[in-house]
C-alpha cells in the first residue's frame, strides 16, 4: 500500500477497500506513516465521505489497533451509554449506578473535556482518591463486584483513534460524520459490551448543530453496531442550553447526587431516566413501562445512590465527599453573579458560551494537556422560558482569579431576554435503533 495512492482515489471519490483501509490504519498506529499524509487522507475523507463497507472497515481497523477487553467472565449482561459530548451532561454519573442497581452491568470508558464540552473523566477525578487508570484485571472486578464502572481510555483501547484524533484536531477534520461515528464506536466495542445506548446531542451546544445533521451521525453509529453484531439505540436530546443548572466539575457530581437523592433539574432526571429505560430493555427484555418504573423505584428508595458510593469506593475514591450535598468536595472561593439587563422571559442560553465561559475559569482544557480546576464553574439561575425582572441574578460564577471578567462577559452574551413568551423546548428530539435487539 502507498499511502498516496490511497489519498488519490479518495480524493476522486473512488471507494477503498477493506484490505487497503485495514494496512494504512496498521502502518497509523505503527508510525510509519507521515503526519502529513494521514491529514491528507482525513480531508479527503472528510470531503468524499465512507460509504458503509468503508466505514465498518475503518471502525475495525481502528478497533483492531489496540485490545478488546475480554468480559465473558463477569454475568450477566453489559450495556454502556456514550454521549457525543455537551454542557452541563452529568448523566453518566448518575445513570451507570442507577442501572446497575437494576441489574444490568455497566462497563464504561469515558472521556475527558476538550474545548466547550465537559468530560465525565475530569468530574469523577473531583473526587478525592477517586481512581480513572486502573488495570483491566481491576476493572473487570469492579464490574463484577459492583456492577458499574467509569475508567478513562488507556493506551490498550484503539490507540489509532488517539492519534488520528489529535490530528483532526488541528486539521480542521473532527466535523466528518464517519470519521467521528468511526472514533466513537471503536472505542466503544473495545469494551466487551453487549449492546449499547447512544445520547446523541444536537443544538448550539452539540458537535451537531441542526437535527438533521444528529440523525445522520446516529444512523452511521447504529450502522457500525449493527454490522457488528451489537444492539444499539441512540436518542436525540437538546443541547441548545445546558443540561441542568451546573457546568464545572465538582458542581456537576453534585447535581447528580442530588439526582441519585431522588431531586435534582427535572431535565438531568428526565435523560438519566429515558437513556436507563433504553439500557434495562436492551440488558433485561424489559418492557418501556416496566424498565422506568423499576428505575423511579431505586431513586426513590436511594438504591442508585449506594451504588454510586460503592462504585467511588472501589475505585480508591472517598464517598464521604458525596455526603450532605456534595459538603466534601472542592469548593472555589470567589462567588459573582451577572444580573438580567432587562425583565422578560429567557429566549435562549446558548450552551457553547456557558461552556466556554467555564472553560475560562479554568473547568475545562483548551488542549488536551492543560489542568482542570475541579472546584470552577457556572451555577445558572435561569433557563430558557424563565420569568426574570431586571436585575435578578441569571447565573453565578464559582472562581478563583482566572478568566472572571471574560467569563461574565460571555454569560452576559450567552442570555437574550426578550418581553414575548418563550418557545418551549423539547429535551427528547428523536429515538432511532438497530435493526437487531431492542424493541419498538
Ligand atoms: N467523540 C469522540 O470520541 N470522537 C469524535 O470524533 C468526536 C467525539
């Protein structure tokens, strides 16, 4: 294979093959091709597109190129949830312990924050003790003893996604839907799961802007699982504001405590509760009526809640952080609120400025070896269709020195109040599946 002979025919739209995707992806994760080339390849793809034999190619490929961990020794069934990334998305951190106290095994590798969107890896490292890098021999233990698990990616999970991810990063190529579906999926079928629920995010907020674009990144991701033999479901869900009314690390584990109490944002209850739904009726069989009422039971009996401290224990964590509301977790010293320039009813929050607003005060990562402060971030007062006369408190900042004047700036931005009432905004925008597994 030379390279260039590939980046050729995909620049004139011609189709690659299987063999020819599998020795490049090899050569990529082996180094021995050229930065340059591998750019050239990802903007041609980025431009021509993979039809489904190139993409499911490419995602073995890139699947191929590290570990498939090995889970047929821990019972019962492994259903994970991945979501394509927004502001405010705490849901993991309550969700996997919540369905885990229904029964089903929760296996799941999750990322870091990278530019506006928050990661669930940097909010558990909030934590004190709490452990992301443990060996896969411990990780297989947690899940069996505990049954939910959250690890970060190491370098034995589809280590051709890491470098062909920093590239599109800086070459203007992470927008392609098949190289993200790709980037996604492998890395999702290295974790020994049985099937798997998509949380495919759409609004300013989103990778995907407009619903038409979120629908096509879910049909290529339920495409790659189908033709891998894994059931999978995605939902649609709003990103046009954040999730919740917390952005910051530590604020977030608080939220989803106080989700996992049976309280919390009625939105971060809803999603945790409709992506469980999905995940019990894939992993038990169960009935949609059925799967919801079991999960409702185990908020409200606080069944979910011990299982999430049992989860941060076993991973070297400190529970007693998580009592009364979070109390042990880093706290910022610095308090400020922005304040309504108008009375009126809230229009928008545009989700991309809150995150970037708590990206600046140091919640998030501009590039991927920055630190994150895990005490920082945004409390919202107000979301969209809120009520608010001029001078109320629309959200508060939770700082330290860095980046609080350009972080009020940008929430100031980020509201438009406005005399009309606002357009209501639906959280559930779509549920699409595999043709295999799950039900109707
Ligand atoms: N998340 C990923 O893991 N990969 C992408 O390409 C985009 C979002």
């Amino acid at each position: 294979m030379r390279a260039v002979d590939l980046i050729k025919a995909k620049r004139d739209g011609a189709r690659l093959s299987a063999a020819e995707i599998g020795e490049f992806l090899t050569a990529v994760t082996a180094g021995t091709v050229p930065d340059y080339q591998v750019s050239a390849l990802l903007m041609a793809i980025l431009f021509r597109g993979l039809d489904d034999a190139e993409l499911t190619a490419w995602t073995e490929g890139m699947l191929r190129s590290g570990e498939v961990v090995d889970l047929s020794s821990v019972r019962g069934s492994k259903v994970d949830k991945h979501s394509t990334g927004g502001v405010g998305d705490k849901v993991s951190i309550c969700l996997a312990p919540l369905v885990a106290a229904c029964g089903v095994r929760v296996p799941m590798v999750a990322g870091r924050g990278l530019g506006h969107t928050g990661g669930t890896i940097d909010k558990l490292e909030s934590i004190a003790g709490f452990q992301v890098s443990i060996p896969i021999a411990r990780y297989r233990e947690i899940l069996s003893q505990v049954g939910a698990v959250i690890i970060g990616q190491t370098d034995q999970i589809a280590p051709a996604d890491r470098k062909l991810y920093a590239l599109r990063d800086v070459t203007g190529t992470v927008e392609s839907i098949p190289l993200i579906a790709a980037s996604i999926m492998s890395k999702k079928l290295a974790e020994g799961i049985d099937a798997l629920v998509l949380d495919v995010k759409v609004g300013q907020g989103a990778f995907m802007k407009t619903e038409a674009q979120a629908r096509r990144l879910a049909e290529a991701l339920i495409g790659i699982g189908e033709r891998m033999g894994k059931p999978t479901v995605a939902l649609l869900s709003d990103m046009e504001q954040p999730l919740g009314l917390t952005v910051g690390n530590a604020l977030e584990i608080a939220e989803a405590v106080e989700v996992l109490e049976g309280k919390g944002p009625a939105d971060v209850r809803e999603l945790t509760l409709e992506l469980g739904t999905e995940m019990l009726q894939l992993g038990r069989g169960l009935a949609h009526d059925e799967a919801r009422r079991e999960l409702e039971a185990r908020l409200t009996s606080g069944a979910g809640l011990q299982k999430l401290l049992a989860m941060v224990e076993a991973q070297g964590g400190d529970p007693k952080v998580l009592e009364n509301g979070g109390a042990g977790l880093p706290k910022a010293p610095e308090k400020m609120s922005i304040a309504a320039p108008r009375g009126g009813r809230v229009q928008s929050l545009n989700a991309e400025l809150v995150g970037q607003a708590a990206m600046l005060l140091g919640a998030g990562r501009e590039t991927l070896d920055d630190r994150v402060d895990p005490a920082v971030g945004v409390v919202l007062q107000h979301k969209i269709g809120d009520a608010v006369l001029a001078g109320d408190a629309l959200a508060t900042i939770h700082g330290r020195t860095k980046g609080i004047g350009q972080a009020m700036l940008l929430l100031e931005r980020a509201y438009r109040i406005e005399d009309r009432p606002a357009a209501a905004r639906q959280l559930m925008v779509g549920r699409m599946q595999s043709r295999i597994g799950g039900s109707q």
